[in-house]
C-alpha cells in the first residue's frame, strides 16, 4: 500500500464524502467567498502595479514606498497558514464578513493618510484581512460543494492565481490613465466587498464559536511563526534592492526568519492540534505536489511579470498600455477552468498528462518569448500570452486535482492553509528569483557588449560616441536578460514535466455513484 492509499479507501480519499447537492443559499455563499478570494488577489497586484502613482500622489520616495508592497505581502502570508483554524473556530461566516469589513474599511481610509509609517502599519493590517480570504475559498470549495462540481470550485480557486494577476494590469491603467484617481487602486475593492459580504451573509448560517479550540491550539508555534514569516518576506521582498546578503537588514532577515520557521514546523509537527498538519506531506501526491506548486508559481511569472516588466522598461509602456497583453491570458480563464475540469471528470482522462500538456504549453510560450528583441511591442506577444492562456488553467486545475483527492473532507482546512501558504511564499520566491536573475545577466551582458564593442571600435574609422555607445547597451542588456528569463522558466517547466508523472494517477470519480450518494443524503438537508 503506498502513502497516497488511506485505510478502508482503494480509490481517491479526497472524493469519499460528497456532500449533498447545495441549496441556492449555499451557492450564493460560496459566490461571495469567491469574489472576496478574487478582490483579495486584485488588491495585492494593483497595489504593487499602481505604487509609482501612490508614490508620486503622496510624496515619498522611491525606497520608502517600496515597503508599502512588503508590508502587505508580510501580512498576507502572515495570515494564510492560520486561516482556516480561526474560520472554523469562529465560524466561517462570521469570520469571512469580519475580515471583508475590515479590508473595505481600510481601502476606504488609505488614500487619506499622509503619514508613511500609519500608512505602512494599515496596509499590513489590509494584507492580514486579506491574506485570509483565499484559502478560505479553498476550504469552502472541499466542504460545500458536492462531487460533481467539485472541480468547477476548484476552477474558481486557481482563477486566484491565472485571472486575477492578469487582470490587475487592466485594472491599474484604468485607476492612473482611465479616470485619472489613483485612490481607486484602494477603493476599487469596496464594490465587490459589499456584494461579497451580503452573499456570504445571506447565504451562510451563523454558527457558535467553538470557545474550547481555543485552549488547544498551538499558541506558541503561532507566536514564532508570525516573526518567521513576516522576516521572510521583507528578505525576499527587498532582497532585489538591498542587494542581498550585502545588507545587514537582508541578512538578519533572512537568518532569524528561516530559524524560526524551523521551530514553528517543529512545534507544528508535534503538537496534537495543529494550525498545519505536516503529516499529511507524506503522501506522494501532496508532498511532491507542494514542490510542483511552487516551483509552477515561479514558472507562471512567464505569462505576467516578464512582458510587463520589457514593455514597461524598453517601452516606456504605462499600465493601461500593457493591459492587452494581460487580457490575453486573463479573459479565457473565466471559462477554460471549467473546461479542463469538464475534462478531469472524463474516465479516460489522466490529470498527470493534463498537468504535463499545459506545463509544456507554457515552456513553449517561453520558447516564443525567448526570440524577444528591442523592437518588440506588445502586438508580438500575443502567440506567447495564447499559449499560457491555454497551458496555466490545464496545469493549475490538474495540479489541485491530484492534490485534493489524496485529502481527507475532514483535513480540508488543514491543506487550504498548507497550499495557500505556499502559494504566497511561491509567488514572493519566483519574483525575487526572476528579479535577482535578471539584474545579474543583465550586469553580464552590458559587461559582453562593452568589452566587444571596445575590441570592434579599434577596427572602425568613426567609432561611436561612449554616450551614445552607452545608451545601446543599456537598451539592449535588459532585453537579452529578459529572455534569458524566458528561456530559463521554459527550461524548468519542461524538467517539471517528469515529476508530474511521478505523481499518483488519480482516476476521475464515479459521478453516477456520488450523485446517488447525494440524491440519498440530500432529504436530510432539506
């Protein structure tokens, strides 16, 4: 018996409790979790797209608006491992409708503050309310909806992570070119936390606080992992800038963040009720999944930070400019989760080959990417951003799939804060990583081209002026950085390819089965 086959289970856990059909009620509760997870992930991207424009609105400088970003990112990871815990505990819906007000009332407040430090404190604050709402959607898709449409759930929770990045880039232009109002980039939220918020209160029934949690859960893992992630994510987050290990902020960062994150997983791994459930890594499809996750988050920077970062600095592209080639990607996956899950649910179907196919479709828009030149516009990435627009939903959905049928209904909260954990931690370690490696090829190649423009220049009767000669390599080193970006993350989504199909194959579920289930099951929910 392998780690991924359960006691009394031959076929996948993850699938052995469907619950009934959901009523209408439901439904509308989980639309609400939905848009919620969705205005959570906007928030974060359009922040961090639109911080020129705050910058320049509010007056500071460069480096110290740069922690604007930091902050938020430090309490959105902050939040995420302890989510679940605090939504079961306190109730989910009363515990999704506090953080949604509080998201909206801090949106409200920020553009007025002037203060940096005020400012820096209540977007910290912004990234924990935040930073909870998406893996609640996870944990809401596993327990409300049936077999069926578990998928489609599922469809809708890796949109966190294909349409919402890509879509920010249209939202940011239309805050600071559109309408010209740059507070919008933080009131832009409040719409949709008003609708999410009514949907999950009408549709969710409030619960009683389950006060005795509170005696057993691990308070001291807590109180070390909140440093532990927070130091983390400023050396990731800043690390670009600082320079690394050259500063004495990165490094301490870096040093105590990563000793105490070891102690927070020691106590979480012993203590009899834990915030994550470290146990469960053991089995092949999660453990080996988590890696995948990761390393897919680094590989998906292909499809959204690489053509905006060339068009926004070879270019002098604005956000609204840029947005098209965000559109590409981000309009399709309001429909083709749902279809790669349509095809999961096919007997014939294996979602390794699914995750292998989409993998490969994005190392082939990176192999496109890989030809970029300094004369490219955006008009040249449209057969690179269609090929992610395909390629991102068949391998995110694939992924959750083989993912969530090795779990329990009952571990649910425990791989929503495991996955969203490291889908925060994932996306902070591919840009740093992007970052630092573009910075550094691109060193190399102005050192390239200034040492072969010096031995060429002796050869020419009028060699150009150092000026001038200047201006072409500071054009031209960050485009061959760029796509030696591309041909990199390429590179890695094919060595992905094997350890995809190393994972367990997961057969699609007896739907007939499960709808009788439901069908038998459903008069008691009546």
């Amino acid at each position: 018996m392998t780690t991924d086959t359960l006691p009394g289970r031959s076929a996948a856990p993850g699938f052995q409790a469907a619950p009934a059909a959901p009523s209408m009620r439901a439904m509308a509760g989980l639309l609400g979790i939905f848009l919620a997870a969705m205005m959570a992930g906007l928030n974060n991207r359009v922040g961090a797209l639109a911080l020129a424009d705050v910058r320049g609105a509010l007056g500071f400088d460069l480096d110290d608006a740069s922690w604007l970003s930091t902050a938020y990112t430090a309490g959105e990871l902050i939040a995420m491992p302890f989510a679940a815990w605090f939504a079961i505990t306190l109730s989910l819906r009363r515990f999704h409708l506090w953080m949604v007000g509080s998201c909206a009332l801090l949106a409200v407040l920020l553009p007025f503050i002037q203060d940096l430090t005020l400012l820096l404190c209540l977007r910290f604050l912004q990234g924990i309310s935040s930073g909870t709402l998406i893996p609640i959607l996870m944990m809401a898709a596993l327990k409300f909806l049936p077999l069926q449409i578990r998928l489609h759930g599922l469809a809708l929770y890796a949109m966190t992570a294909t349409f919402a990045p890509n879509l920010a880039i249209w939202l940011a232009g239309q805050w600071t070119d559109g309408i010209f109002d740059w507070r919008w980039v933080y009131w832009q939220i409040v719409p949709l936390a008003i609708v999410a918020g009514l949907l999950v209160n009408w549709g969710l029934s409030l619960e009683a606080i389950q006060w005795d949690r509170f005696r057993q859960a691990n308070w001291f893992g807590m109180a070390v992992g909140i440093p532990a992630l927070g130091s983390i994510t400023v050396a990731l987050d800043q690390g670009v800038r600082l320079d690394w290990f050259n500063s004495p902020l990165i490094t301490v960062a870096l040093l105590a963040g990563l000793a105490l994150l070891f102690v927070y997983l020691l106590t979480e791994w012993y203590h009899p009720s834990p915030f994550l459930k470290l146990q469960i890594l053991g089995r092949r499809n999660l453990g080996l999944g988590c890696i995948l996750f990761v390393l897919l988050l680094i590989v998906l920077l292909s499809g959204s930070q690489l053509p905006a970062s060339y068009l926004g600095q070879i270019q002098d592209y604005r956000s609204m400019q840029t947005a098209p080639v965000g559109l590409i990607v981000a309009l399709p996956q309001l429909v083709l989760g749902s279809v790669v899950a349509l095809v999961l649910y096919q007997k014939w179907v294996d979602a390794r080959l699914v995750f292998a196919l989409g993998l490969a479709l994005v190392a082939l828009a990176c192999l496109c990417g890989s030809r970029l030149a300094a004369d490219w516009n955006r008009d040249q990435f449209v057969v690179a951003q269609t090929l992610q627009a395909f390629g991102q939903p068949m391998a995110v959905v694939s992924m959750l799939f083989l993912i969530t049928s090795v779990v329990l209904p009952t571990e649910g909260p425990y791989i929503s804060g495991t996955i969203n954990a490291l889908r925060a931690f994932g996306s902070l370690l591919g840009a740093a990583v992007v970052g630092q490696f573009t910075a550094v090829r691109a060193r190399f190649h102005a050192d390239m081209l200034l040492d072969h423009a010096g031995m060429v220049s002796n050869s020419l009767a009028n060699p150009p002026e150092s000026s001038q000669l200047m201006t072409v390599i500071s054009l031209q080193s960050p485009v061959l950085a760029t796509a030696d970006a591309y041909r990199v993350l390429g590179v890695l989504a094919l060595l992905m390819i094997p350890l995809v199909l190393r994972l367990t194959h997961i057969p699609a579920p007896d739907l007939g089965a499960a709808s009788t289930d439901s069908s038998a099951s459903s008069p008691s929910h009546g």
